[in-house]
C-alpha cells in the first residue's frame, strides 16, 4: 500500500508547440553553457588571482546527505528583526533579485513571502571575484548566505523585513535556476491595478501561470491561498469533529453511473468498465443508515462536464458532510449554519495576514457574515428579484445571473456575503429530495451562497425505501438501476440530511477571486490536464 | 461545484445470483405484507379492545419535518447511569433484540455501540396490545421510546449500560427493517474464538460482511474501526500542521502514464484519455519546488494490480508527506519517525475505548513502539535475517516473507512493533533516489514497518536536474516521457526528502487486524466495486 510507485509523469506539451519550445531549449543550453564556462572561469580565476575569499562562496556540490552542518545557526528570514542586531546567522532563500553597483552588490534573499536586502562590498575578507559571483548568480537560484545582521538608517520598502538588511560572510549556490525564466516572480505577484517601474505593466496571463506553475506559485498570493485553503479544510474538519462528526473515505470509483450516465468518466477496470464518483452521496447516506450518525469527507469529485467557465472543473474537492436528525432536517441547516459562521470566524481570526497577502494583489471588499447566518426561504428571494423587475415563476430555478443579482439585493438589504435559501420548489430537485410535508410544491432543500454564488446544496432525503421508490418512478428513474441504493434504506435508517461544498468555491468566493483556477493548485478543466 | 448532481447508484449484484435473490425478495414481500396486514389488525383490535395504551405506541408517520417535537428531552444510550434514576427521558436506537414473556417484553436498545434493557409490562398504563406491538418489532427498527429510568438490583451483563434499565411509557416505530436481515449483528460482532449459545457457532463471512456493509459497519468493533481510522487521518494532519506543514491537494486525473504504464487505469477523458494518479509525489515535489516547503495530502491513490491478497486494495487513501530539508534527509526520517511516535501515542492516549472494542472481537498483542523509535540500517536487517538462517545477497530487495521475520526477531530483541529501516541498496529503487554518497551500492531511502508490514517507503529525491537526467538514463528510463518532471527542477529547488504512508495497512496492523477489507470502509479490488 505505502510503497512509492514510480510517480506518475506529465507528457508535457501538445505536438504544435514541440518545435518552438524545441528551439527555446537549445538557446537554453547554449546560454546555460555560456554561463557555466563563465563560472568555471571565474573560479579558475579567483584561485590565479590569490582570491582572498577562497572558500567563502562557489557553487555547493549537490546536496546529497553527506554532512549534515548541524553548527550552523539558521534562521527563516520571517525572524530577521532589529533584536538580532550584529549576530550571525545563516539563511537560505531565493535570489529574488541582485543589483551589482560598482564594488558592492545588493541582493533581495526571499524565503517563501518573506524579503530581506543583504549587501556584499569589497574589503579584506571580501574580494572583488566574490562580489562578481554573487552578482552572476542567476534569479530563483536557492542560496545559502552566512551573514550579520545589521540595522538600516531608513526603512527599506520594497522588502518584508524593513528595518534590517544582512551583510554576507558566505554564500553559496544550493540550487541554481534556469537563467532564463518563463515569467518573473514581480509581474506574476504584481497588484491587479498596479503599474510597473518601467511603465510596461507586464501581466502574466492564466494559462502562462498554470504552465509554469511552480513558479506561480511562488508568488506572495499564492503562498497565501493555499495556507487559507488548507485553512479552510482545517476549519471544517475541526468545527464538525468538535460537533460529534466522524470522517469516513468513500470510493471514488464505482461501478455504475448515475442515472442516465451523463457527466460521469468512464474508467477501464480490469476486463470491465467502471465510473468516477460525481459525489460520496450514496456513500454519506450508507454511513448513516450503518449508525455512524453524523458524517464529513473531503475527498475528489469529478464531472465530465464540458463547461469552460470560471466556476467549474472537471476535478475538485468535496467537503461533504450527512447527519442524522431527530424530526425536522432544520436541525441540519443550523448545524451547517454554525459551521460556516465559525469557519467565517476562524479565518478571520487565524489567517489574516494571508487574507491581507492575497488582498495586496487582489483588491476585494472583505467577506461579511450574520452570526446567526441570514436564513431566507425561496418564495421570498422570488420576492427581492420581482421587487427588482426580475419575474420568475414560483417552481422556476434561479439562472446564475438570478443568484448574482439576489446576492446584491441581499448584501444591500441585509449587509451579508453569506446566506442560506431554504425550501426550493420540489421540481426542480433531485428525486431522492424529501417533499415538504406542508406545501405540495416545495420541497426540504436549500442551497448557501458566498457573494452570489451557490457553495452547497442539500436536502433531507428520503428515507423511506418505498416512498423513495415511487419517487422515483415519478421522475421517471429506471428502478432496477437503483434497487440497490433503496435497499441501503430497507434495514432502518433515520431521518438525515446533508450537503456537499465545493472547496475551491468556498476559497475563490471568501478572497473574492474571479477565476477558480486561482484556487486550485494544479486545475483539472477540459482543456488542462497538466501539470 | 457545490450542486449535488443525482448519486451514483451501485448496480448490484452479478446476473448468476440474480434468480436465487429473486427467490428471496419474494419471500420477504410475502413475509412483509403478513407482517403489516398483522399490525393493521393489531391496530385495529387496538381500537375495537378500547385499547387503553391507544396513541402510546405504534408506527410514526414517514419523518418529513412536519413537527420539531422540541420538547422531547432525548439522551444518548451511552449516557444512561445511575444518577438519573427515575428520570422520564426519550431515546432513539435501534431494537437490537426484544422477548416477549407473558405479560411483559424484555428489548435491548442499541444505539450506535451501546445498548441498553428495556422493559415493558401490562399495567394500568400499558395494554396487553402494546406489549404484542412491542413484540412484533423487527430487529434493526429504528425506534423512540419515552421511558423511566431504573436502577435494576442484578448487574446486566449483556447490555453496555449495566446497572439501569429503562421502563418503556411509549414506543413508536421511526424506520422498520425488513423481518429478514441477511446477517444477524450478533453473528457478525461474535468474537473469534467465542461460541454462541446454540453452540452453532456462526460466523459471517467477508463476503457477506461487505455485500451487507450497512448491516456489517453496525458491529462494534466496526463503529470502533472506523472512528480510529478517523483519528489516525486526525493526528496525522494535527501533528504535521503543528510542524509547520501544509495541506495541499494534487489532482488525481493525470495526463500521462507512469514509464511503461503498468498497473494504471485509464478514464476517458473527453475526446482523450488520462489516467488516474498511483502516487501524489509529483505533485507533492512540484510544491516543495515551489517553496512550501513542508506539505502533506489525504487523498485516494489507484493501483491496478491484479493483487488479491490480503493487503492489496486497487483505491485506497494516501497519507503522503514531503519535505525539504538543509543538508541531510535525516531531518526528514526523524520527523517522520517523530510523528509515528506522537500518532501512537494519541491513538493509545484518545482511543483507548475504540481499541478495546476491537480488541473484543479480533483479540491481538497491543501495539508497542519505542520513543524515539529504533532505527537501523539494511546490512543489520540482512545481519538479522543471517542469523536466523536467511540469507541474502546486499543488494537483495526483502521478501514479504523476509519482512514478517525481520518484524518477528526486531520484535524480540527491541520489543518494538515499529521500526525505521534506512539505507536500502540503491539498485532496488526508482530513479529518482538520491544515491548515498558514501556508499555506491546504497542510496538515502527508507521503509517503515509495523508488525513486520511496510507501511511507508521514502527517500531523499534527486533535485538537481542533471542528474536526475543520467540516473534516469542508467535506468534506461526514456528522458522524453519525463521532461516535465526532471524540468521541475530546473528552477532551483531545494534538497527534499518524503514518503507515502498508506491509511488503511497502518489502520489494519496498529489493531493487529489480518483484512485490509476490515478496515477500508466500501473496498475496491479487482473483483469488489460494490456496494
């Protein structure tokens, strides 16, 4: 089970563009030569010239475990602070960025989002090839730097670390980049609205950042959107283990699709053919009918739908929760309420700096949130859309334009980013929805929203295998194709409700985000299948 | 995302069992419409007898959250002690078993893994009729009952609540089962080397355990299983994040195969094909070159090996970490090592109730583990294994056999169930591992063990992209299928170490369990993609 298969391994790229890449990798090399000659030289050249930094700076051989440097006193440049003042430490970092003036040399060491200035300058220990090394040192190259650290007169801006800058003992290459970068770290990281030293204001379109993702993803942004996506996770898992939850795995391949087979993958198992699971529903509801009562997973969900949108993949995660309840399924809506509302909570608390880092490049209004959450019923956003010359009838479905618009009539009436419509027309929802016992038409469903935009869907099932059948057969389903899901209901299973949230969604939606695919490490949509 | 597209529905069973199921259904139907026409006529005699226990009993109204019933003071089984003697207080749960005596009625209650007596006797209150109700209940019902608690002068060894009962004051049926169920709880909860009072001796077989998971999952030692499996992903992800790491999620759609292609399945993906994920290391090393530095992902991992053994399952869930380190990958085995210790010592410390209940059923030795555990070298494990009469060349890769040995003698001269083995022979593993730069014929990977199991295979990856290129080439791996892996790294990254730990081997051997069906909540191998 553990043992580490040999990983799986991306193609690369489609046929059309081998050529010029092609072309671009020779240029690549013949300049990666030049440059290592370069340094081969520069060494060659240090020892001619009786270099009194010999030993004080050069390319490390890779790393490989033969030392372990247990002496050396390293620290993450996050901690560089006036209180260390003229101690030495050692560092490593990116070159984030280097500046070469005459005998001294100015260099940005960043480690994850975090920038410290360091300074090299000729003197008795420092010698003029040092300094000509340091400034070679390619952009992105992992570097180790022994230095001191020493207080500024005046506040360095353009780094994290302001009131400090190291100077550098020693420095060596860990790890050198490509001198060549497929997009710079600045224009990737720069503000939305923000306009470049040189006046060019060079954005880096989506589909350059998902190629070359690890660089991207080096960005003080993106550092911060997948610590609030882990953030987010973390939340939901501790909020309903806290609850009385239990988190279970449920199988993403499954023998047979759902009614109709329609968005669903189709994979070869052995001499037969099996489906990606679209949700752990059935999975969720089996727990329950098994006694586990109150229910979560986060796991992959996938639909082979084709839709090219800014909303939708082909592969994201679940937070899936399913809970028992005693006589009515509002007991569900509020426990999920809660949920959220100390999700809400939780971030605001726990991740603000990350929050604020994505903010930086993507100007947003901040998320609000009701505590308790604002709880609305369809009829009545019927109601605020027609009040906004929208009509819809009372068992059509809201458009995704109808959920925008109602999420500003609610966000101007009720001042909420978040909130919950409960009781959706019966039609329109799946046939294992239970109906609402006082109103023919509607039905014992809601949906939540984040600024406009539907996060979770849910509903108490039924759980009454007959009743479900002849659910069923009114919305036309073939029995024989769901006898054994009715039969997971036929031993005793208690009333229960739950939903399913999409992750990304929540993280795209909470930081205000356009594009899903800002959210989701390496996205899954038609057209992307790598990296 | 969040919209719950229709579940996916499980097929059922193969076309030769269908005419005998058949059968069966038949019968239950048959058996099912002589029950309910019984219950209209006892309900009916109810009536015509000026019933006086009328509107005590009988069987709710399908649940659809027509009332809330807030007032009903419900408790959970578990929390049914002394102290609230003659309390009037309403339960849910199921009807685990019920006798019929006369007059009265003995039930036992089960809810979830504890059970509780329950009585009911004719009495100024309670009619002969609503004792013959009481009777008549199918086990597996799900059942409210308003009752008195009492302190009984005998302890009750069947019941989990041993020193009260409850006296039933009204009892309604939620969710009846079927009169048949297709195992008994009793038969499927039976200890293994216990007898069961026919002296027949039932056992369930797993194939029958599984094909009735919802019935099966109700056993207690299952409701304990799964809740330490639960904790096991807990504390993984507790102790890491306290570490500094962060949770990620990698796709488990792939574009391209791993080399060669074995063991993969591929999904039709569009108009394409992709395949689904053997591994997150990719990714996981794709985010360490992009400078999160310390990551680790949950997630399904697929491996399509026609392995059906008791270890072997085709989806089952990843606890993957990675890694970077400064200088030596034995900062990444200690922390690893570390976890291990601290995840056993919260599964002693918080589950001790789950582990006991398992243990009641599947009777093993406790697990044992060191702090800090031992580790040692491969040439000591081969050193061992001479001893005992094994002999292997250096460079030999172990055997299962060989590992449950080598688990047997470490057992007896470390008394440890848990070990690290380091320095495995460079030629038995993949490519992408760092050679040992001390010893050609080694290389800085390890497995770890419990009770004589691998549960987790890692080592130091090669970063440097040169010479990833030239060991990919002495394995005679074909450079093109891997440029997007080896070009990750061409953009400096750092040295970094990790492993794979798979969920359900280390949930099946900390319980000393000999299924890994036992612990994977709806397994899938090569001949299982139901339910």
């Amino acid at each position: 089970m553990g043992e580490e298969k040999p990983m799986e391994l991306t193609a690369g790229d489609e046929l059309s563009k081998k050529a010029l890449k092609k072309q671009q990798k020779e240029a690549e090399k013949a300049a990666k030569k030049a440059e290592r000659k370069a340094q081969v030289q520069m060494q060659q050249d240090a020892i001619d010239k009786e270099d009194i930094s010999v030993g004080k700076y050069g390319q490390l051989n890779m790393i490989q475990s033969k030392e372990a440097y247990k002496e050396r006193n390293f620290i993450h440049v996050k901690e560089l602070n006036k209180k260390l003042e003229n101690q030495t430490v050692w560092l490593r970092g990116r070159l984030h960025t280097s500046r070469a003036k005459g005998k001294q040399c100015f260099i940005v060491l960043r480690q994850q989002s975090y920038t410290v200035q360091g300074l090299a300058a000729v003197n008795e220990q420092i010698s003029k090839q040092m300094i000509k090394f340091i400034s070679n040192i390619t952009k992105e190259s992992i570097i180790d730097i022994e230095a001191i650290i020493k207080i500024v007169p005046a506040i360095i801006e353009s780094c994290t670390q302001k009131d400090v800058e190291v100077h550098i003992q020693r420095i060596f290459i860990v790890s050198a980049a490509k001198p060549q970068l497929p997009l710079q770290i600045e224009d990737a990281a720069r503000a939305v609205n923000e306009s470049d030293d040189t006046g060019l204001n060079i954005k880096v379109n989506q589909d350059t950042r998902l190629d070359n993702r690890i660089l991207d993803l080096r960005t003080p942004a993106n550092q911060a959107i997948f610590r609030v996506e882990a953030g987010v996770c973390k939340l939901f898992r501790d909020i309903l283990t806290a609850k009385g939850f239990v988190e279970i795995h449920t199988p993403k391949i499954i023998s047979a699709a759902s009614e109709g087979g329609a968005n669903v993958f189709t994979v070869s198992y052995f001499k037969g053919n099996a489906y990606l699971a679209q949700s752990p529903q059935l999975y969720k509801q089996m727990a329950i009918a098994a006694d586990f009562d109150k229910v979560f997973t986060i796991g992959a969900v996938f639909r082979a739908e084709d839709s090219n949108t800014h909303r939708h993949l082909t592969e994201f995660v679940g937070l899936d929760l399913e809970m028992a309840f005693k006589y009515h399924y509002h007991e569900v809506i509020d426990t999920i309420g809660q949920m959220f509302t100390e999700l809400f909570k939780g971030l605001r608390d726990n991740y603000a700096d990350e929050i604020a880092a994505v903010h930086q490049q993507y100007a947003v209004e901040p998320f609000k949130f009701l505590d308790p959450p604002l709880k609305l019923e369809f009829p009545q956003a019927i109601e605020l859309l027609s009040e906004a010359g929208v009509t819809l009838g009372e068992e059509d479905d809201l458009s995704t334009p109808d959920e925008k618009l109602l999420g500003k009539l609610i966000k101007v009436k009720y001042d909420t980013d978040f909130y919950i419509l409960d009781k959706y027309p019966l039609a329109i929802r799946p046939f294992y929805t239970m109906p609402d016992p006082n109103n023919p038409k509607a039905s014992n469903s809601y949906d939540m929203f984040m600024r406009g935009e539907e996060i979770i869907s849910g509903a108490q099932r039924i759980h009454d295998p007959d009743f479900l059948t002849e659910r069923a057969k009114h919305h036309g389903v073939d029995i024989e194709k769901i006898r054994s899901y009715i039969d997971a209901f036929r031993y005793g299973c208690p009333p229960h409700a739950g939903g399913g949230i999409g992750l990304e969604r929540v993280v795209m939606l909470y930081l205000g985000l356009d594009n899903i695919r800002k959210v989701s490490m390496f996205p899954r949509d038609p057209k992307r299948l790598t990296p």
